[in-house]
C-alpha cells in the first residue's frame, strides 16, 4: 500500500513531492475518483472512468490519457487484493498564485491505494444514525470535485455529535448526504433524488438502480421533500465504500421503529451478491 502513482512514476509515499504552488494545494483546483478494488479487480472501472471524464470536462480539464493502464499497473504492485483505488487530479502548478489559470499547464495526477472502514453484515444488521442538515455547498455538487470543505464540515458535524452521517436539504428537497447518496421507501416503493447540479450521480447509486429494476422493484428518481424524508418507512445511504448503510434514526425520529427494514436489507443483500460474483 505504500507504492503510489505520481505524474508517470511508481514510487513511495514518503519519496512523494507535490509543489506548493500546486493548485490543488492553493485552491482546492482538480477533481478525484474512488474506486473499489475487489480481488484485484476494479470495480466499475469504466463507469468511475466516464465519471472522471464529465468532471474534467466540467472544470475545463481534458482527459488524462491511459489513466487505466496507470490504475492497473498499481493495483498489480499493490500486495492487497481488496482496497480502494483514489485517483486524485489537479489542474497542476503555476509559477505564481493566480487565480487564472494558464492554458499550457500541466495536470498533477496522483493514483494511491487505500483502506476504508467496510462494515460487517453485523453492523449493517443494526443499522445507523443521520441527522438533516442545510445543504449549504456549492451548486455543482455534480462535479467530484476536491475542494470538500462544505462535505468536510458535515462530516464532522455528524462524527462530532453521534452521527452516521448528515442528510442534506436544500429549499426543502433532499439532495445527498455528505459522503452518500440516498434512498429512502414508501408503502414499498424505493426513492432516490434524480440527478441534477445539486448531487454526485454516484456510481453505486446507478449500480442500486440497476439491481433494483432486475429484481422487479419499483424506484422512483424524484424529488424528495423534508417531511417525506423524515416519515418514510426505511432510509439508506450509498457510496463505494458501504453500498447500503441503512438509516434507522434521524435526528430524534425512528424510521421503521428504529429496525432496519427489509427492503434496505434486500438490496443490501443484492450489492453484495454481485460485488461477490464481480
Ligand atoms: N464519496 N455523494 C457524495 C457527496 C460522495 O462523496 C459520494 C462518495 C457519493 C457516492 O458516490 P459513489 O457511489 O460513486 O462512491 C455521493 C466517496 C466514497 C469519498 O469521497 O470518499
């Protein structure tokens, strides 16, 4: 895990150098993807890939040409066989702190291998807390970008205060939640908010949808308002590191009593049949 990928070179974590006038440093200035790697293989490589492509695109960037060859030759390096592959690109290094960016800059391309907590069908089982809060970020929350400050602070809003994670709304509508995307179900129907400027259209998110449509559940991509939130019958969160993470408590109210339901549980159930037949 210690073997990184830096603008061409395999090399070291603590042989790494970025300069200070990098702009991803200076600005927050580059986009980034996080990919599971399971068995050695990566996981939806192509559509973290399409991904990567439309947040480049979107921050004026041009792809990054055999990104794939350079992910897999380090997952080969790499000793593990199940870790996550985050790929972090900025838009390079100026000579001076500029808020203009040059045409003929050079992009910074950093590949590394890491680990993230994954939580056990135990802990699945017994489900999480969120607690709602105002969707205070930026209106392009559809790019991956790097600068998380606005994600950060209600991350650490939730950690700080007993919470899985924060669920955000914004002029009464659910977007995502900090880390997550978000599904919630009523009277056995499946929700998710549609894809806008306001969400990351996550690659589990699709990956849900998918398996959802196959097995003959109706979901529903639409808007969610607050109070259908808080009085539905059972709630998850998506990401590439916990494909169902299922909500039981928000704030002080219980959803489903405070059991996990079982319609979180069968499509938890569905991730994890097809993560293991990947
Ligand atoms: N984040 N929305 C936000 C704001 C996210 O940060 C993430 C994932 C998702 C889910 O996207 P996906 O299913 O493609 O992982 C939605 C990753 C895990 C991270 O930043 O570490």
């Amino acid at each position: 895990m210690d073997e990184i990928y830096l603008n061409g070179d395999f090399i070291s974590k603590s042989e790494a150098q970025i300069s200070i006038m990098d702009r991803g440093f200076l600005f927050g200035d580059g986009v980034y993807e996080l990919i599971p790697v399971y068995n050695k293989k990566p996981f939806l490589l192509d559509k973290h890939l399409k991904r990567l492509k439309d947040s480049l695109t979107l921050i004026g960037m041009d792809e990054i040409k055999e990104i794939d060859k350079s992910i897999k030759t380090l997952i080969n390096k790499c000793s593990h066989s199940n870790f996550f592959i985050y790929l972090h690109i900025t838009r390079g290094s100026q000579a001076q702190r500029n808020h203009i960016y040059p045409s003929n800059i050079t992009p910074t391309v950093l590949i590394m291998c890491e680990d993230y907590p994954c939580f056990s069908e135990e802990k699945i089982k017994q489900g999480f807390t969120a607690s709602l809060q105002d969707d205070f970020r930026w209106m392009k929350s559809n790019i991956k970008s790097i600068s998380l400050l606005g994600n950060v602070l209600l991350k650490n809003y939730a950690s700080q205060n007993g919470f899985y994670e924060t669920l955000l709304i914004r002029n009464n509508k659910l977007t995502e939640g900090s880390a997550s995307n978000v599904f919630m179900v009523k009277d056995g129907k499946v929700y998710t908010p549609k894809l806008g400027s306001e969400l990351l259209p996550g690659v589990t998110r699709d990956l849900l949808i998918m398996l959802m449509k196959e097995n003959n559940l109706d979901i529903i991509e639409s808007d969610i308002s607050q109070t259908n939130l808080v009085e539905s019958d059972e709630i998850w969160c998506s990401s590439s590191t916990n494909a169902v993470v299922p909500i039981i408590k928000v704030d002080d109210k219980l959803i489903n009593e405070g059991v996990v339901g079982k319609i979180s549980m069968d499509v938890f159930n569905l991730a994890t049949k097809f993560i293991d037949n990947f």
